[in-house]
C-alpha cells in the first residue's frame, strides 16, 4: 500500500470504487466491485427513467398522493442501492484506514454476492400472478415454491441479506 495522500484517498463515492478495486488482494472482492458499479449504474438509470415516466403521467395533476408515489420511487432505489454499494465503501474506507485484508474482501464481497441473489430472489417472490411464467429446468421447484409465497416475503430476502453485510462487517473488523 503506498503512503502518499493522493493513493490513500478515494474522494467520495465515485472514487472509492477503483480505489477499493486496486487496493484489494480479493479476486472475489475485484470482481464484487464491478458487478456493484454495473448494477448500481443499471439501477438508476430504470428507477430515474421510471421516475421521469411517473412524473411525465402526473404533470398535469395535484400533489397529495402523486408526491408520495414520487418519493416511494426515490425510496425505492436508496433501499436498493445502498447495500449494493456498501460492501465497496467499507472495503475502502477500511483499506484507507488500517491497510489490506484480503479476508475482510472476500468476506465482504461474499456477503454482496448474496444481497444480489437475495434482490434476485425477492423480486421472484413479487412476480404478480399475470407475469409469472412456468418453470422448466432443474430450478423449476424452487422457482414455483417462491410464486407461491405472498409477495410481501419478497422483502424477506434483501433485507436479511443486507444484515448479513452490516453482521459480515462487525464481525471482520
């Protein structure tokens, strides 16, 4: 790791991102923190895009509910975004901090992989009725059990999935 300022620091969110890429020994975690980059960028651009549609259809309208609907989106995409990001800000603020640990990376990125898959899941479980397809392949049990389950468990997975980050990150420190 080297000592001068201008490699210690990464100068906000944008640039923890190839700071934390460059300074992990982590295989798993390089890869986490471009996974990370490519579906934080995809996630924003459909929610912003969702969210110029939303306000396109409403211009003409009063606030009330239509303000609230516009806020849930931005809430939305936060909720989303946030635990995506994490891992790669603790991993850079830890290096910035106390140096390399390539099993706080791994650790870390692991948990990231699985909020992924968790986000993955939960959106599964959301599918409504109308939209859902039949499932064919080994993955087709699995796939049918989680149509079955009432959507609200679609916040189940992300959500524990996001404590095991915050757990994974007290645990490693």
């Amino acid at each position: 790791m080297a000592d001068t300022d201008d490699e210690r620091t990464y100068r906000g969110l944008p640039g923890a991102f190839p700071y934390a890429f460059r300074t992990s020994d982590s295989w798993a975690f390089r890869g986490y923190a471009v996974l990370s980059a490519l579906l934080t960028v995809l996630v924003t651009l459909l929610l912003g895009s969702a969210l110029v549609v939303l306000i396109g259809d409403t211009v003409g309208t009063a606030g009330g509910s239509l303000t609230l609907s516009r806020s849930f989106y931005v809430l939305v995409g936060l909720l989303v975004v946030v635990p995506v990001v994490a891992p790669v800000l603790l991993v850079a603020r830890r290096h910035r901090r106390a140096g390399s640990d390539a099993r706080y990376d791994r650790r870390l990125a692991l948990a990231g992989f699985g909020f992924v898959l968790a986000l993955y899941v939960g959106l599964v479980i959301t599918v409504p009725p109308a939209q859902q397809t039949a499932a064919s392949g080994p993955l087709a049990p699995v796939v049918d059990a989680l149509y079955a389950l009432p959507p609200l468990v679609g916040l189940l997975p992300p959500i524990l999935a996001a404590l095991v980050i915050a757990l994974m990150h007290r645990r490693s420190r």
